[in-house]
C-alpha cells in the first residue's frame, strides 16, 4: 500500500526527486562555501539564475503542449540586442520604455513564427524551431554585430533592488508562479495538458488544438522576451550570442524538474527547481578544488546521473518485482 | 493516426487507428510515392551547381566539383549514423556526433602522433570507443528511457568535458603523413580519398539496410515498435545497437576529418551535429522513423555544402548566411517535414 501512494504523488508532484536532490545539493554546496546562506551570497546566486528559469518556463509551457522550442535561446538574444539598439548610443535619455516594448514585441513576433509553422503548417516541432533558432540567431548578429551598447544604470539597479526586503528575483518567479496557477485553472490550461497528452482525443472533444499550440509558442516567445529583459538588467549589455547556450540549459532543467518531453505532464514549479539543481551543481564544482580542466567533465557527469536517477529507481524496481 | 503524428510523442500502446488504411490515406501514399526525395534533392543539388555556375564563373569547373564533393563526404560520413538513429524512429535523434567527430579527431591527433603503423590501430581504437560511448547513448534512451534528444546532449556535455580533461587544453600530435596522403591527396581521377571512403560507406549502409536482417529490423521498429516486439524483434537490443554504430561512424568520421584538417580545435566537429540532422530530413527520411535511405541524405548533404558554398561565393556575411540556411531548412520542412492534420 504504502508504495502505490508514494508512486501516485510522485506522479502529481513530478518534481518532488529534484526537490531531494535540490536538498542534498544546497547542503553539500553549504558544507562547502559556508556563506552560502548569506542574503547577498543568496540574491547574487538568485539574479543569476533567474534569465535561466524564465527560459525554463518558457520551454515548460510548450513541452507540456506537446511540442519542444530549439530556438528560445536565439530569441534572448534577440530580444537583449533589439532592446539595446533602441536604447541608443546616449544611456542618459535612453527610451526604456520603448526599449522594453520592441523587446515584449519581438518575442511575441518570433513565438508566433513558430506557432504558425509547428501548428497550422504542421512543421515537425524540433527541426522547426532549429530552423528558426538560426533566423533569430543570425536577426541578432545582423543588428548588433558586436557586443555592446548603454544601458541606462536604473536597470542594472532595479535588478539588484530588494522591494519589502525580499530580492527581485523572488518577485519575478512569485509573479510567474501566480501567473501559471492562474493559467493552469482556466480553460486555456485544461486544454494545454489535454492537447500534450492526448492530440487526437483533444482533437474529438472539441479541444481547439491548433489554437492551444500555437498560444504555447507565443506564450513561451513572450517569456523568453522577459528573459531576455533580465539578462540586460543583469549583465548591463547587449551580447548577440548570449542566449544560444541557454536553449540546452532550458530543457536539461525541466528534465531534472520532472516533466516529461512527450507532453501532457509537468509544471513551472519543477522547471524553475530544475534551474536552481543546475546552478547549484556549477556552484559545487566551482568550490570543490575540482581541477580546472575537468570541470566541464564533473558538469557533464553530474548532470547526466541527475538525468538517469528516475530511470535507474524504475529499472530497480523493475527488475525486483521480476524476480519476486 | 499514425505513430508518425509527432516525433516528441512516445506512446507505447498501439493506436486503434493506428493501421487502419484508410482509402484517403492509401491515396495520400500514392501521390507522395511519386515525389521520390533522392531524385528531388539529386536534381536540386543539380540546380544549385549551374546555378553557381551562372553566378560566379568557375563555379561549375572540375575542380570545384572535387571540391565540393570532399565537403560533402565528411557531412555524409557523419550523417550516416544519424540516419539509421532516425530511422529507428521512438523520437530517436544523434545529437552528440559532433562532440564525437571532435573527440575522433583528437585521440586520432593524440595517439597517432605522426607515426604511419599507427594509423590502423588507432582507428580500430577510436572506433571502439565511438561504439561504446554510442551505446551508452542507446542504453540511456532503452534502460533508463531517457528522451534521445535530451540523452545525446547530455553526453556531449560530457564527451566535450573529457577532451577538455584529457587534452587540458593542450592539443599535442600530429597526424600521421600516410592518412593525410589517402584521405586528402588525389587518389584517382583527380579525387580526394575521402569521397571513395565515403562511396564505400554509402555502399555499405545501402546493403545494411536494405539487405541484412539489421536493416529489415531496423525499419520495423522505426515503424512500429509493438508490432516489432510482438513479431520477435529485440527492440532494446537494436536501439542500443543503432546508437553505437552511430558513436562509430562520428568517431571514425573525426579521424576521416582530420585526414583533411590536420588540426584540432575543441569545436571542430560542433558544425557538423545540426547539418547532420538536416541532410537526414533533405533525404526524404522520416524524423518519426521507419522510412528513408542513406542515398537520401548523401543527396540532402549534397544540396547543404551546395547551398553553404553558394553563399559563401556570394560573399553574404555570416548573419545572412545563417538566416539563409534557416529558412531553407524551413523550406524542406514545408516539402517533408508536414505532419498528418488531426482531421485526416
């Protein structure tokens, strides 16, 4: 009895095994950088975290609609190098506002190629958004060729800003957070898990299916547009190839975080704890005396486990009630 | 609704609808049998060359031809691995080929170290460890289920970690002059050896797979993976098969590269992971699995180095270059890559 229980809540609550590993990886990396529970140590490690979550967010939502986003992080990046080049050469009488708006418009412009093509064009989601992420990453070379650019000191200040003595970063999530729960209980969310887990039986019931997928893809462009938003108030310049990088991040983090890449299953909640198991893994690392040169190596392992740790309990527990 | 409906989609339990062969759907065949993908990427890698030809002369010579066809070997090299892990189907994609041609290439570089009697065990060496590290991959994707695509890029992770350990930066070697001579030089009517090592391998995946037992099997579970277990297919056993000769062939195509290269960089073999993909789907092979042929993708690699020179003689910068290559992929996505709609 009492492993069919926990077998179905880990089924609801697919990220509760990251959430043990998230725990042992806070106490080793605590056991090895003692200030690690410092407010600063604390919010400097949060601000960089938080481009990566909401990335992770952004490709959680599509993945549950049963698609995948390749090119989330050629958006960041053009997103960060639109918003500076309309910020202008002057950081003094720099247009934010303006600025932010492109910068929302263009993730929404780019979520929508992709909706259009993977949903009413019926393009394969993988190959499509690859395709894509190559449009979106050769637009941000062609409008800031070079990293660079002025970016108005209010921005870099707000993003270290501590509002009710809480840091911003755990503001934003908060805000995302809310945002999800508020989704998951319309109609819109009921359609998203329906759509990921069964197309064909959405399809039947009268589930608009092309319109739910082609909803997740801009919803993720427009998430990644805030992403981006956070990457220029953290770093302070416009970098073209800046994002790229962070696309694989985004889905080895909702991995860890227990969503499954077929579609139909997981949350935001698992995603962003995906992103904070990644950082805190690098943050091990980089204070474990590790050589320097196999750092990438210990990386690379350590993810690879935290990916096989699901698949090794079930071929445990398979082979033990074989043998039974 | 085929098993086809979409690559991220791994349902285990057959379809009720899943065979049923509808006349609309017999018709639908039909016309798509017409549309052969060899020939169509054949006469548009045709197209292609005259068209360089009209756009900067000397495009069409002999020894451009050569050349692009040497280009084009390492790609189709690659991308014969990927093919056979695409044609398994199950979602099944190679994402770490290029951190293994790099990886090929360096312990090539490394152990090689410029002696000729070296060349042969080595490559039997590095193959080895090609095969072994592929079926890691196809033991992470059966065993532990993990999705291919977030498997191989795990492992790239962890192959581009190791050069890094073992080189510590430092890339030592030297290739060995016999291997430069055969893969490289003119070997025989002014061909580099590198495209006969190609056609030989184009050969050998052609009677792989339309000839051995593999092939057949390989085909069934890219089709139906129930139907093949129920008909006596070892299904794990041939998914971790298909990735390891996919490790192999990257491997090997890393020491193949830097027959050519004769130098070693850490990303040497990264441009080669995503073409790879690409020249598969150019060939008409289905990314759901269970249909397509090697000479598909030796074509698809043909019309990408076209496509990739052309733009290169049309002196684009390398922005436009990679919107161009985008939206060509797009372009064959439009022709191949449609999915069946949820009415049909």
């Amino acid at each position: 009895m009492q492993p069919k229980l926990n077998g179905s809540a880990i089924r609801r609550q697919s990220f509760l095994p990251a959430l043990v590993l998230l725990a042992v990886a806070v106490a080793v990396n605590f056991y090895l950088q003692p200030n690690f529970f410092r407010p600063a140590v604390l919010s400097g490690n949060l601000r960089t975290y938080l481009p990566l979550a909401l990335l992770a967010v952004a490709q959680v939502i599509v993945v549950i609609g049963g698609g995948i986003d390749l090119s989330l992080g050629a958006i960041v990046s053009l997103v960060v190098v639109v918003m500076v080049k309309a910020m202008g050469d002057n950081a003094e009488t720099a247009p934010l506002g303006l600025a932010i708006a492109l910068g929302l418009v263009t993730g929404l412009v780019a979520g929508l190629v992709n909706g259009v093509c993977v949903a009413y064009l019926r393009f394969q989601p993988l190959v499509t958004t690859f395709a894509t992420s190559f449009v979106f990453a050769g637009a941000a070379i062609g409008v800031l060729p070079s990293p660079g650019g002025n970016v108005p000191a209010v921005m870099t200040d707000i993003y270290r800003a501590n509002p009710l003595g809480v840091p911003l970063s755990i503001w934003v999530i908060a805000l995302v957070g809310l945002a999800w729960w508020l989704v998951r209980s319309t109609r819109f969310g009921k359609f998203l898990f329906a759509v990921g887990g069964q197309s064909f039986s959405a399809y039947m019931t009268g589930v608009p299916v092309n319109q739910v997928r082609l909803f997740t893809y801009v919803i993720a462009g427009f998430v990644s547009a805030l992403s981006a938003i956070t990457v220029v108030m953290g770093t302070g310049t416009g970098d073209p190839l800046i994002g790229s990088p962070m696309t694989l991040g985004s889905v080895v983090a909702i991995t860890l975080g227990g969503t499954r890449l077929s579609g139909g299953q997981g949350g935001m909640i698992g995603a962003v704890i995906g992103v904070l198991l990644l950082g805190i893994i690098r943050s091990i690392i980089s204070f474990a005396n590790v050589d320097t040169w196999s750092q990438t190596l210990v990386d690379g392992i350590i993810v690879m486990i935290a990916l096989a740790g699901p698949g090794v309990i079930r071929a445990v527990r398979a082979l033990r009630s074989n043998t039974l | 609704m085929s098993a086809g409906q979409s690559v991220m989609e791994t349902d285990p339990q057959p379809k009720p609808l899943a065979n049923a062969a509808s006349p609309a759907n017999a018709a639908n065949a039909k016309r798509r049998v017409q549309l052969n993908p060899t020939l169509v990427a054949l006469l548009l890698a045709i197209a292609l060359f005259l068209l360089g030809g009209l756009l900067q002369p000397g495009f069409t010579s002999y020894a451009q031809a050569t050349n692009i066809l040497r280009v084009t070997a390492f790609l189709g090299i690659v991308a014969a691995g990927q093919t056979l892990v695409i044609i398994s189907g199950n979602e099944g994609i190679d994402l770490s080929v290029g951190a293994l041609v790099t990886l090929g290439a360096m312990l090539t570089f490394r152990l090689v170290n410029g002696h000729n009697e070296l060349v042969l065990p080595v490559l039997v060496v590095i193959s080895f460890i090609g095969l072994v590290i592929g079926a890691v991959n196809g033991l992470g994707v059966t065993v532990l289920r993990i999705p291919p695509l977030v498997m191989t890029l795990g492992m790239t992770g962890v192959i581009q970690g190791a050069i890094l350990a073992i080189t510590q930066g430092n890339l030592t070697g030297a290739t060995a002059p016999v291997w430069n001579q055969l893969i490289a030089r003119p070997l025989l009517f002014d061909m580099p050896g590198v495209v006969f090592v190609w056609v030989l391998i184009g050969v050998a995946m052609w009677v792989v797979l339309e000839r051995t037992p593999y092939g057949k099997q390989l085909f069934a579970i890219g089709t139906n993976r129930t139907t093949a277990r129920l008909s006596g297919i070892h299904v794990p056993f041939m998914t971790v098969l298909t990735y390891a000769l996919s490790g192999l062939l990257a491997a090997f195509g890393g020491a193949v590269l830097l027959g050519y290269a004769q130098n070693v960089y850490i990303n040497l073999g990264t441009p080669y992971t995503l073409p790879s993909v690409a020249a598969v789907v150019m060939g008409g092979t289905l990314l759901a699995g269970g249909k397509g042929s090697y000479f598909g993708t030796m074509s698809g690699a043909l019309v990408l180095t076209l496509v990739t020179s052309l733009l290169t003689t049309l002196q684009l910068p390398e922005y436009a270059r990679q919107i161009v290559y985008g939206l060509i992929l797009l372009a064959l996505l439009s022709v191949y890559g449609r999915q069946r709609s949820l009415r049909q």
